[in-house]
C-alpha cells in the first residue's frame, strides 16, 4: 500500500483583497496559501508520505517573482527530502508559445532529485519506499503542443478544439493501454491530469473564467487500468465516479485556499490516498483557509438602518473573514447609510478584509413624489427630494432657497 498525497492548483501569487504584511514583507494572502501549503507538507510528512502527486498550476501565472520561486521551492524540497514528487504542468504554468519553459521547468532543468516534471503524456515507473508506481502524465492540452501547423490549415476555431479534443483522448487512451499492459499486475497505476472533465461542477466564477476549453469525456479516465485519476484545473473538490461501480476514483482535489467569492461555500483541501492495486481507498482532508463570507441585510423598512447594519454585523461570525457586505435600502434610507462608519464596525468585528460595501436601492416609481408631481415646479420637486432624503426644515428652506436663485424661480414649495 502507497500513501499518497494529491492537491492541486496552489495558485501562489494571487492577491485578491489582501494587503501588505510587514513582518513577511509580502502580501496577506500569499501568507494565506502558504500557510495552507505548510499544513499540507506537515500533514504529509507526519502520515509518512511514499509519493506526491501536484496536478498543476503552481502560480498564478508563469513568471513569478524570485520570492515566490523560493516559498514554492523551499516546499517541495521539503517533500521531495522525504519522498518522491511529481509537478504537472497546468495551464498557468505554461507560456504561449510552444517551446517556451513553464514555471515549473527548472526542476527538470537542474534535475532536482526526487522531482519528476510532467510537461508530456507519458508514462513514468517511479520507485517509493514501499514499491513502484505507474504515473501517466496528462498536462494541460497546449494547442501548439499537440496540433501542428499543417494540422490546422483551413480549419474553423470550432474544427480546431474539436481536433485538440480529439489528440488528448488519443493520448489518454494509449497511457491506459501502457499502464494495462505492464508485466507487473500488482504495480498500483495514478493518472494525474490538468484539464475539464465533462460533466465536472465548476465554482460560479471559475465558470466564466475558464470560457472556451478542452473538455475531456468521464468514459475516457474511469478505466480500471488506472487505480487513482488525480485531477486539477477545476476548483470544486469532487470525486467525478462516486456513483460508478467498479470505476477508479476520478477526483479533482481542489485547491487548498480560496480565490474569490465565487468559492465562498466551497471546502478546501487535498486528498490522502491509500494507493494499492484494485483495491485503493481514498479521503479529502479539510483545511482552515480563510473565510470568505457575503453578508446580505435587508434596510427598506427600516427608519435607522445603520442600527440594523449594527446588529447584523455583530449577529455575524466575522473574525478573520473577507467580507463583502451588500445592504439593501430604499431611496429614503441610502442616505442615511454611512461607508466609513460601516467599514468602521467591520474592522471592530475583526475583518481580515473588506472586499466591498455595496448599497442595492430600490427605487420606486415618480409616484413617490405625489400623485401631481407632472404639474409641480422645478423647486417644489427639489422640496419633496430633500425632505425624501431626511433633510431637517431648515436645511430645506436653506437649500430651496438657493436653488431658486439658480433656477430663476420664485420660492414657491408645495407646502
């Protein structure tokens, strides 16, 4: 039996809603996913790990900066001193341009020992310390990696995907075929990929992001020649055969700290594997990423709606979370809402971050302002308007009187 470890799509380097820590000189959110990335190697490391998988996307793009090279790099070290660890290629790992080095090449390049980069489709033999493992290596499908130009000529955008889509399950299926026909039948076998399985759930916002993409067929990875399917580019924790008998586990991992809000609900994690032939048994390990938490509040009935904003924020679970508040109010009580002495109460509450205060106002039909408001004056709609806006008498009498100055209006109001 091979414990092993699967994670995907770390993404180091996002910095949404975070701000400058002093005491690590770098953004509060990088502090975030290495965090999670510490919890996972000690996790890894105290369970005795034999092999780990990463199924791409290491940055957030492919030119990070030297700090986030070495945060990375002090990591795998860390892993690949114990046991082990192979790094695919996913999408924000790799350049353009074919032929260009990705992120992660530099492990390949200096031969780091225990590292394996799977930048092609093949089929590796990698030796733990409790036996050999297959690993077929599926990275993200780069289209001038798998058509060439003379592939493509003449053909529309559409023929072109549908030719991509049709080489990746080519390859898929002859990496099956070399797993099934290895001599050893007890040699445990993990497809590790980076691409969209059709079928897969998508987090709402990583739905628009994505946009036009190879999409791979579940019949083509739940093959018993594969014991593990390790998966990334999606980042919905699932295990895509929960319903089939007699399929491998085909299981995106997730990625193990939250992007953006469209992840709001979504649990984080990896996947701690018990790899063994036919006959593999498999988790998902939660961790404590930070929250992300959308407050919504209902003001339109209310006369004081900073009370109400008040008492939610204090009702709320808020401590360490990034928070987007969104206030539902009427035209009578926008002006009554207060930005700073809102941003003021979240901090109070313990915010990590404030991500935005938005303000939904319902604004009712010109019938608010009677039902003669055609026939009044420029100066009697500006009355109603103030008075509307909480406007004390005599902010109103002091502004309706320079606005007829303006206006050339005699001070006529509909009092």
């Amino acid at each position: 039996m091979i414990r092993m470890l699967h994670f995907a799509d770390l993404h180091l380097g996002m910095e949404n809603y975070g701000h400058y820590h002093s005491e690590t000189g770098v953004n509060s959110r990088i502090t975030d996913f290495l965090k999670r990335l510490d919890g996972m190697v000690q996790y890894a490391l105290a369970n005795e790990v034999d092999l780990v998988i990463f199924a791409g996307d290491a940055f957030k793009n492919r030119t990070p900066n030297p700090t986030l090279q070495r945060e990375f790099a002090n990591r795998v070290k860390d892993l690949a001193d114990h046991c082990p660890v192979v790094l695919l290629v996913g999408n924000h790992d790799l350049a353009g341009t074919y032929r260009r080095a990705s992120s992660i090449e530099i492990y390949k390049t200096l031969d780091v020992p225990q590292v394996l980069v799977g930048d092609n489709y093949e089929l590796w033999t990698v030796h733990t310390a409790n036996g050999p493992v297959l690993v077929g290596t599926a990275p993200y499908p780069l289209r001038t990696q798998i058509l060439g130009q003379e592939d493509v000529q003449g053909l529309t955008i559409a023929q072109v995907d549908e030719e991509l889509e049709r080489r990746l399950q080519f390859e898929l299926i002859r990496l099956a075929d070399e797993a099934r026909a290895c001599p050893d039948p007890a040699i445990p076998r993990v497809l590790v990929g980076h691409f969209s399985v059709l079928g897969a759930t998508l987090s709402s916002e990583q739905s628009v992001m994505i946009g036009r993409d190879v999409r791979v067929p579940l019949s083509e990875l739940a093959d018993p020649a594969w014991d593990y399917v390790a998966l990334g580019h999606i980042h919905r924790h699932q295990n895509l055969t929960a319903t089939r008998k007699g399929a491998p586990p085909v299981v995106y991992s997730g990625n193990i700290e939250r992007i953006d809000f469209g992840e709001e609900g979504d649990s984080k994690g990896f996947c701690w594997v018990e790899l063994e032939r036919g006959n593999t048994r498999w988790q998902f390990v939660p961790v404590d990423c930070r929250p992300f938490v959308t407050l919504r509040i209902d003001c339109r009935a209310d006369l004081d709606p900073m009370q109400r904003v008040a008492a939610a924020i204090g009702d709320a679970h808020l401590e360490g979370a990034i928070v987007r508040l969104i206030v539902q109010t009427d035209v009578e009580g926008e002006g009554r809402l207060q930005d700073k002495a809102i941003a003021a109460m979240l901090r109070e509450a313990g915010v990590d971050a404030i991500a935005a205060i938005k303000k939904e106002v319902e604004r009712g039909s010109r019938a608010r302002l009677g039902s003669s408001a055609d026939s009044l004056s420029d100066v009697e709609l500006l009355e109603r308007y103030f008075v509307q806006k909480g406007f004390g008498p005599d902010q109103v009498a002091a502004l309706l009187e320079r606005a007829a100055l303006l206006m050339g209006e005699p001070l006529q109001t509909s009092a």
